[in-house]
C-alpha cells in the first residue's frame, strides 16, 4: 500500500471517526445517473491497434507465466457519480510470489484522486506494482469508492499522501508488512463505505488472468486492458464498436466517447 508509517494510519482512522461524528455536510448531490454505478461488475477488453477487442478467450499475444511483470492505472473515467465533484479511492489490489515462499503473498495499493463527472481523473500512467511476481496467474482485487463532495480534508490527505501514492516496488525477499498493509487497505475501503457520511461503493470486481488460458478465459498478455462498468442489469456489452480517440488517450463508442464508467490497466514484463 505504498510506505505510510503507523502513526498516519492510526491518525487516517482518527479522521474517519471525526468524518463520522462530524454534522451539516453535504451528502450526494443526486446528479449521476445510478444506473451506471449500481452494477460493481467489470467487462474486459484488450487494446488492439486501434480498436478494443473482448479479452475473453483472446489468443493473438502469448500469455505471460513464471514472470515478473509492472501494472499501471492509465486512465479512469468517471460517466456517471453520485456526485458532479467529489475525490474516488482507487484500490487495486494482487498476489506477489516471493522468493523461497510456496503460497502468494497479498498486496495492496490504494489512492485518491479528485475527479468531475463526466471526464478522466487526473491519474495518468500511476504505478501500481514494479516487480510483481506472477506464476500462472494475475489476480487483481479491483474497488472504487466515491467519497462525497471533497469536504472530507483529512481522509483524503492521507489518501494522497507520498507514502501511500508511491506505486509498490516489490521486494525479492518476503516481508510480513506487506499482507498486513493489504489488509489495512481493504479495511479502509469498509470503513469508508459504512461511514456515516454516505461514501458510496462503485465498484468492487475480482478479475483473474490466465497465464494458460482456456476457451474463456481472459489472458494474461503484454498490453492493455479496458475494464468497463456496465449499466444496471446490463448483461451483455459488446466491444465491437469501442476504439480510441485520435488522441489515443481516451475510449470511443462509435464517435461519442464511451458512456460507461471505466479503467484502463497496462501490463509490463519487467525489463521492457
């Protein structure tokens, strides 16, 4: 979760209970559309060229296995929010493989960020993981959580404070820090959602991806993928008419950008 000392962590829970007992702020402002952030799911697709292809069953790279790889958050976009200014906590969270360890070690990293509706928060290329160990598979523990109308100072400055920004550079050698930092960092997403301030759960979405990968899996591959929130009760989103802008640095739906909450995570093997 980046390199936040104890004290700040103490101190962040501080600022929840104050959040908590604290009166006359404001709750949603009831602008977004819920539809488009009820459905905590994500559909999957991979960056071809200059098009977005379904990441199930893809087979045209070679899947990544017994690698060391690095992950960054190129691009969120929130469509719709309970709210049209507010800040997001962004926790992306995997396993890493150490050095003389049989089973995976949880890792977590977890962030603000200001955003307005409607348009890409300002969190471009953040590293998420260098060095992440990865055997036949890439977990990725994926949650969003909207935290109101930015009146919540201190909960956010640690948030967005260096040590918990800082992408995780991950270590050879097993450090027991690092599943107890995982599971502070999900500990802040509940204690968020269940403050009395009405923070709201945006998305919360488990995505595996396959070193060897079967008929419907989605691969583990070099590149980047496309993780779109659905509509409420959207079963079906088909990513046939999804490519980029010309600027390359956004997701169109025909020649409208995409109306669909979404992320877009880049997979690195290390060394390229």
């Amino acid at each position: 979760m980046g390199e936040l000392p104890p004290e700040e962590r103490g101190a962040f829970y501080d600022a929840i209970a104050e959040d908590e007992k604290s009166t006359g702020r404001a709750g949603f402002a009831g602008l977004g559309d819920s539809a488009f952030f009820e459905n905590p799911g994500l559909k999957v697709g991979l960056i071809e060229g200059d098009s977005v292809v379904a990441a199930t069953g893809y087979t045209r790279r070679k899947p990544i296995r017994n690698s060391k790889i690095n992950l960054f958050l190129e691009r969120y976009f929130a469509y719709q929010m309970p709210g049209r200014d507010f800040d997001l906590q962004l926790m992306i969270g995997s396993h890493h493989h150490f050095a003389g360890r049989k089973e995976p070690s949880e890792v977590t990293h977890t962030f603000a960020v200001a955003g307005r509706e409607g348009d890409y928060v300002p969190c471009l290329g953040a590293a998420l993981f260098g060095g992440l160990s990865i055997r036949d598979n890439l977990l990725l523990r994926i949650g969003v959580t909207y935290l109101g109308d930015r009146t919540r100072d201190e909960i956010v400055k640690h948030l967005n404070s260096e040590g918990v920004k800082k992408g995780l550079l991950l270590a050879t050698g097993y450090n027991p820090i690092f599943g107890a930092a995982a599971s502070y960092a999900q500990s802040i997403a509940v204690a968020l959602v269940n403050s009395k301030f009405r923070n709201r759960k945006i998305t919360r979405a488990e995505i595996t991806l396959s070193g060897s990968p079967g008929a419907i899996s989605i691969p583990l591959v070099e590149g980047t993928y496309v993780l779109v929130q659905p509509k409420r009760d959207e079963q079906e989103l088909s990513f046939s008419n999804l490519r980029l802008n010309p600027s390359r640095d956004g997701i169109l739906l025909g020649n409208q950008p995409l109306k669909r909450n979404h992320m877009m995570i880049r997979v690195q093997p290390l060394g390229k």
